[in-house]
C-alpha cells in the first residue's frame, strides 16, 4: 500500500470512530464541503453535508465490522469500497444489516475529504405491504421508508406544517406536539426514555376514507434483556400529507 492508500485508509478509519462515537466536529474535519450521502434503495435519495451532520447525534451504532474493503487511488482521487456489517438505529429506525458502501476521496489542498458515500443495503427489512392500492398507505409507507433511509427532508414535507401530534400514553410524555420540530422533539424524549438500544418495526398498516393507523413494535436492551411493547399511531391524512397523529402505547416491561 502507497502513501497515498495508507493516508487514505487512516481517514476512513477515523470518520468510522467518528460515526460511532457521534463526533459531529470530528466528522466535519474528515467531509469535502460539498459531501453527500446518496442512496438508491429502498428509494433514490440524496443527503448534504449539513442534513449528515444533523444527523448524527441519531445514529446509534452499536456494531460496525468491515468484513472486506479495496482502496484505490488514482492522481488526485480515491475510492473506498468496504462491505461492511452494521448493528445501528438512525433516528429509532432499526438500520442493521450488510452494506455495500463506496467512499469518492479528494485531495484538496494536500488533504483528502471525503466527497460521496454510495451505501446500499444487502439485507434489510421490507415494510408490510397491507392494501398497497390505498393511497393514505402510500403516504405512511414513504413517510416510514424516509425515516429508514434517513431523509428527513422528504419526512417534514410529508408531515403538514401545522400537524400536531397528540401523546396520551407513556403518561410521562403525555401531551401535544406541533409541526416536524415538535415530532422530532417528542423522538428525542422517547429515545431518552427508553434508552440508547431503541427501535421500532412497523407490524401492520391500516388504511380507511380519512386516517390510517400503524401497529410497531418497540424495543430496547434491558440489563441484557430484550424488551418489546406495543405503539397504536393513528394518522389523518389529507391529499399526500399527514395533518394529525395520535400516539397511544404500553407501558414498557
């Protein structure tokens, strides 16, 4: 391995610790200014810099083993392709499984930043399908698949501006929740609730003329044991946006 590779590949190794460690100010010495993250499935979507780099207090990883990885340097560019087994959660949604991910590097100014990450999911979860012809489905599907790949820009256009969403059960964090910011708000507090192992999975979708529901399944390590416990969510939902949500779930343990 040249210089160049081996410069390269202590790079990759220091914005992996920074993913797992949460380092948002270590993540941005390592990215180009025009970085982004740029997915093709489950759906096509592109992450900048700024929405990673919000991102990342949200990405739990709990394992990351790099089970094959090729670095090529070429002049003034790089590539980095890795397969890569993750065990993580991303803003609560359950991200575990093989990846295929490619990483563009260029040199500026004497240093390489990371310009594109290309991930790809080998394995991962399919939501379940319910009536795929009912279009409130179609609407809570992107809205979940967003969240699953991360893109919160499409999630808060999806979600009306004025929405609220109204939390009856956990009792602590009983109340009502106004617009993306308030949703994100309430996240954080179930997040910290539950604590850092949290995740859901969306069981079953339903779908009537004006709301539609969602059965989850949460979930967190206790003291080494899994807990799992129940969330109803009621959406109404007008043309292709949410208007309102109803949270109601049980008690943990």
């Amino acid at each position: 391995m040249d210089e160049d590779a081996r410069a390269v590949a202590e790079l990759s190794l220091r914005w992996d610790r920074a993913v797992q460690e949460r380092d948002v100010s270590d993540a941005q010495d390592v990215l180009h200014e025009d970085y982004a993250l740029v997915l093709v499935r489950p759906a096509k979507a592109v992450m900048t810099r700024e929405q990673w780099l919000a991102l990342l207090p949200d990405y739990v990883v709990d394992e990351w083993n790099i089970r094959e990885q090729v670095i090529d340097v070429d002049g003034d560019v790089a590539a980095v392709l890795q397969r890569v087994d993750m065990k993580a959660t991303v803003a609560g949604q359950d991200r575990s499984g093989t990846f295929v991910t490619s990483d563009l590097w260029r040199r500026v100014n004497g240093g390489w930043k990371v310009w594109r990450r290309h991930s790809t999911p080998l394995s991962s979860g399919e939501l379940p399908a319910g009536d795929r012809d009912h279009p409130h489905l179609d609407v809570l599907r992107r809205w979940f698949e967003a969240f699953e790949r991360s893109d919160l820009e499409t999630a808060r256009e999806i979600l009306a501006s004025d929405a609220v969403l109204h939390v009856s059960k956990p009792s602590h964090l009983k109340g009502d929740y106004v617009g993306f910011v308030g949703f994100l708000d309430f996240y954080e507090r179930r997040r910290a609730a539950a604590g850092p192992h949290f995740r859901y999975r969306v069981d079953e979708l339903l779908a009537g003329d004006k709301s539609a529901a969602a059965l989850l399944t949460l979930s967190r390590m206790m003291d080494d044991t899994l807990e799992e416990w129940k969330q109803i969510a009621f959406y109404r939902i007008g043309g292709e946006q949410i208007l309102a949500m109803w949270f109601i779930e049980e008690e943990p343990g």
